[in-house]
C-alpha cells in the first residue's frame, strides 16, 4: 500500500510518501485550511502543485493521511478530503484530521502527553497516545494564536508603530521594512492570510534576538500561551509538554526559559512534524 502523508499548516503543507517497499518522498505545496479556501480552490491547488510532483514518483497512492490547520471536524474536513478524492481517484482512504492530532502523534507517538504547536498559529492538547482526549478551542488569528508567529509579528508591528521599540530596534526595523501604515492596514484587513503576513516578520525577532527587548516580548509571548492554555490542563503537573513548529524551533531556548518559569516539563521540540509521522504510521 502507498500512502501519502500530509502535515499543512496555513504557509505550506510538508508531504511525504511512503511507497509500497517503504522508500519515502518528501515534497511541499501551499498551505491548505478549509477555512479561507474552497473545496474548488483546494483543487486547483493540488492539480497545480501536487499532481506535477507526483507522476515523477510513479506509484499510485492508495491511501491520504491529511493533518492540516482548520481541519478542526466533520463540518469542515471535507472541504479538504473531497478535493483530495477528485485529484486522488485510486486512494481508497481518505483521512482529514487537525494539524493538532498530526502534531501530537509525531511528537509524543503512542505515549500521553501535553501537545502544543507553535507556527504560524498555536494551539494545545492533552493526547492520550493516540486521540486527542481534551484540548482547547483556537480562536484563530485575531482573537487567540498566543505565543505564535502572527502573534509575534503582530506585537512587534504594534511595537514598531506605537513607538515602544527601543530607538536602535526602530531604525533597525524601519531600514528593513520601510513600512507604512496604509501598507500595514490593508495587509491586516483586505488581503488574505494576515496571519501569515505578521508571521514574516519573525525573522527580524531572531536575528535580534539577544536583545533584550526582542527577549521579553519573546519570553512574554510564551509565558502567554503557557498560561492561557497549557497550565489550565490538570495533567500539567506531571506530564511532558511537547511543542511542534517553526517558531518552537527557532526561538527553543526562550521556550525552555518560559517552561522553566511557569514549572512545566520540557518534552520534545520538533520543528516539523511529517518525518515523525511517517514513523507514526507505520508502527500503528
């Protein structure tokens, strides 16, 4: 059996199929999420990008593994699993879960734990070793993502504009960017993805990141969502919080400092989830 592997987040979605003799391929398209595109959209997308990726690896995919970003149940997924079926008509299993569950069962495989993503967006979940068993509702964007990479951009944008960034910080940041405000608006309210146009501006946080205001607003993000949504889980205390994402990644040791302050236990860090998937999958 050949199964195709997915982890999409709202940037792009990491893929990886495991063919028939276990060879893996690893490749990328856009992100996907049910939420901002149509099953239509959705389609047009995997015509464009997966279906020329795949003919080169010739071998016939019977079965999808979709963890993505707003696959969040029934009343959503098949946005995403019906596109699969029209540009997958010989994969006789179709599966759309959350990016949460994907993230989960690659950083904590079949034992429990505290699961977290820290990407483009957050969010967080108790995980038994195999479902999700109690976790709490993202409210997105605009009114939730704490300690993500929106969430950072946004507040160092906010920072930027409402002169709280230290000088060196905004002569830093305005050579950079060369940023204006009807630039900013229209970017947060009339075009698409806002989340990931506040997220492209993490990479000036990491390339300050010794200083200490880029510290605090850092660690401060992190104490945020540790507190907003890992600490009200009663298994806080003695289990080990996992994180998955970019942001988990780049910005780990600011993350270990705010696990230490709020007295967690520092579990896995994975930057990317879909490699342990496949390890996931295949010792199910």
């Amino acid at each position: 059996m050949t199964q195709l592997i997915a982890d999409s987040g709202s940037t792009k979605t990491d893929w990886r199929m495991v063919s028939s003799v276990g060879q893996v391929h690893a490749f990328q398209t856009d992100g996907i999420n049910p939420y901002y595109q149509t099953t239509g959209q959705i389609t047009d997308v995997l015509k464009r990008q997966l279906l020329t990726i795949l003919p080169g690896i010739g071998e016939e995919v019977s079965a999808v593994f979709f963890y993505g970003t707003g696959c969040t149940g029934p009343a959503v997924n098949p946005t995403v699993s019906n596109a699969l079926r029209a540009v997958l008509p010989t994969a006789r299993t179709v599966v759309v879960d959350s990016d949460m569950l994907g993230a989960a069962r690659a950083a904590a495989g079949h034992e429990p734990g505290i699961v977290c993503i820290l990407g483009t967006g957050s969010n967080a979940c108790c995980y038994d070793g195999s479902q999700i068993g109690r976790g709490i509702q993202s409210l997105g964007f605009w009114l939730g993502d704490e300690g993500s990479g929106g969430y950072l951009g946004k507040t160092l944008v906010r920072d930027y504009f409402q002169e709280r960034l230290p000088l060196d910080l905004r002569d830093a940041f305005r050579d950079r960017y060369a940023l204006d405000r009807p630039t900013l608006l229209e970017n947060a309210y009339q075009k698409p993805f806002p989340n990931r146009y506040f997220g492209s501006f993490t990479p000036f946080l990491s390339e300050n990141i010794a200083h200490p205001h880029i510290v605090g607003l850092v660690t401060g993000a992190f104490r945020l969502f540790l507190t907003t949504y890992v600490l009200r889980f009663p298994e806080a205390d003695a289990w080990p919080v996992h994180f998955v994402g970019s942001v988990a990644h780049y910005f780990a040791e600011l993350l270990h400092r705010a696990i230490s302050d709020t007295g967690l236990i520092m579990g896995r860090v994975l930057q990317a989830p879909a490699e342990q998937l496949v390890v996931f999958h295949k010792t199910r």
